[in-house]
C-alpha cells in the first residue's frame, strides 16, 4: 500500500517539474548556451507563449501515455489477476483508476492529432482496449468476446487493407519501409493481443515495456520540442546610420573621438532574427549570426513577419491523396493562401521605393 501511494506522490511531484525542465532547456538552447542571453530571453519572453508551444508540439504525447499505459495494466489484469496490486503497483493503480471516458477522449485526440502514418497503431490499440475490457468485464458472455475479440479485429483489418493497400505498396517502391511498416502491421497486429497472455509472463512483460515507454518518451518529446521556434520570425529593415537625427542620437555607432565606425559607414540592412521586444529605444532581435542585436527603433524603417518555413516531407506516399504525414486537424484547418514572399525574409532590402 505504502509503495504505490508513496510512488504516486513522487510522480506528481515530479511530473509539472518536466515542462519547466523543456522550457528552461530550449530557452538555453536558443541563447546559445550563453547565460546573459538567457536571463534576457527569461525577462521578455511570454511564459504562455512558450506553454502555447510546448502544448501544440507535444499534444500528441497524451493520447500515447493514456492508451499505451491502459492496454499494459489491463492485460496484467487480465493476464495475471492474482499480480495485479492496485495498492502496490503504480501500473494497476493507474489502471484502476482511469475512467473510461478518458480512454475514449484519448482515442479521439489522437484521431486528431497523430499522423496518418499513426492512425494504423491508433486503431489496434483501440481495439485492444475494447477486447481486454470486454473480457474483464463479461467473462460470461462468450459471444459478445467473440465478436469484440475476433469479428471486429478482422473486420477493421479488413477495412485497412482496403484503404491502405495503394499506400503500403507505393511505399515499397519508394523504398520506404518504415512507412510501409507502420500503415501495414498495425491492422494484422490488432488480431493478436485480444486476450490474456500466459499469466507466468504477464508481470515482467507489462511492467518492462511499461518502464521502457517512460524512459523513453521524455527523451522523445524532448528532441521534438527543442525544434520548435518560441519567438517569432522577423525581418527588421533598418536605414543607414546617417539617415536621421533619431538615428545619430540612438545609434552608438561612433567611437568617442567622434569618427564614424564601420557601422556608421553601412548602407541600409535587413537584419532577419527571432523578434524578442520592442522597448522606447530599441528593438531586440535574437540574430541568427551575430547573437542579440539592439536596433535603435531610429533607424528602423519597416517590421515584416516571416512565416515559418515549410517543412520539407520526409514521404511521397499518400492515401487518397492525403499525405501520410499530416494530420486529421491540417485537413479541417483553413489552408493559408499562397502568396508571394517577402523579400525581406530572405535577408533582401526591398526595391528601391
């Protein structure tokens, strides 16, 4: 009783302290490992920006967690009834615990949220979840486990394969065999973990790939946000030094003799970085070369906003024309207009006005 209790509260102990760790760590990341640069980023940048990020780079990770954790506790249920500890083990506690409705709302965020590519592994473990709990909770009722074991596997594997077929085969000519793997194996797979597992077996198989899954996924989710950009892009086209008395006033691009410095001596310059404030002085922008960079706002000419750049696809392979590496929400999301780029965002000063 004490060891499940006790590892519950060191798990909710710990578990808000990991996205203040992935948020202190990108913010390094961004400063380039450089401590003053940091405590600036720390000062101006928006603690609900930086949650916003976290939240749409990482949605995707609770419906993992919730469906991958429920399938193992309700197999060791299933499986092994005798080892199934609610009061000692974190894994049937958790188990125990969670409502169904959970599980449902689960299954349809990651509908959502994961790639088509995911949405084969998605429909197995629904269907393992509804299998194990049909037979935990009508053991009685063979066929009701039938058709929830058996029948509707098969039926939803079929389905797959029609849907898919097209797609896994352009994906082994294309050579893409991870792709081909995950759109393929997933249907057959969903047939085979319906029912309970040699009990013998069940503690150490569950409770391993249960360890092997929190190891894992932190480091997971920790690569994919440490790539998502926490400030805007943007595109700061700045006048000479010379071009104003606002400028010859903020700009500190004299020496103390009073002689023009190489900076004073430049032309006109986009500076194209992550925008951190606008301050009654300057603008900070986080250069992509040169580290923070202070922009007197009296030589600041024109702002643009730089979108994000596209990302290029790792897979050719489509389903109906749906590419198997977006999402259910990029279908219903409005598409935004194409429109010719600035040129600004590509470090270019605009044609002469």
């Amino acid at each position: 009783m004490a060891g499940a209790r006790q590892a519950q509260q060191w798990l909710l102990t710990l578990l808000p302290a990991f996205p203040v760790l992935l948020l202190v760590l990108r913010l390094w990341q961004l400063s380039r490992q450089d401590m003053s640069t940091m405590l600036l980023l720390v000062q101006y940048v928006s603690p609900l920006g930086l949650l916003s990020a976290l939240l749409i780079a990482l949605v995707w990770a609770f419906p993992l967690v919730v469906l991958t954790f429920g399938v193992l506790g309700r197999l060791l249920r299933l499986s092994a009834p005798d080892r199934f500890d609610p009061e000692r083990s974190l894994l049937a506690s958790g188990t125990a615990r969670t409502p169904g409705w959970v599980l449902t709302g689960a299954v349809a965020l990651g509908a959502l949220t994961w790639q088509l590519r995911f949405l084969p592994t998605l429909l197995m473990l629904g269907l393992w979840l509804l299998a194990l709990r049909t037979r935990y909770l009508h053991p009685d009722q063979p066929t009701r486990i039938l058709l929830v074991s058996v029948a509707l596997p098969l039926a939803a594997a079929v389905l797959a394969y029609t849907a898919l077929g097209p797609a896994i085969w352009a994906a082994l000519r294309q050579d893409e065999l991870a792709t081909a793997a995950l759109l393929a194996v997933p249907p057959a797979a969903a047939v085979l973990l319906t029912g309970p597992i040699p009990g013998w077996s069940a503690p150490v198989l569950t409770h391993g790939l249960a360890y092997a899954v929190a190891a894992v996924l932190p480091l997971v989710m920790g690569a994919v946000f440490l790539r998502v950009p926490v400030l805007p892009t943007a595109a700061v086209e700045l006048a000479p030094p010379g071009a104003g008395a606002a400028a010859a006033d903020t700009d500190p691009g004299t020496d103390p003799g009073g002689d023009p410095t190489p900076a004073d001596r430049a032309g006109p310059e986009v500076v194209l970085g992550a925008l951190i404030t606008v301050t009654d002085t300057s603008t900070i922008v986080l250069d992509r070369a040169e580290g923070v960079r202070f922009l007197p706002n009296g030589r600041v000419r024109s702002q643009v906003l730089c979108p994000e750049a596209a990302r290029v696809p790792y897979s050719v392979v489509t389903v109906h024309g749906w590419p198997v590496e977006e999402t259910v929400l990029d279908w219903m999301m409005p598409r935004r207009p194409v429109a010719d780029p600035d040129v600004r965002c590509d470090g270019r000063l605009p044609a002469a006005r």
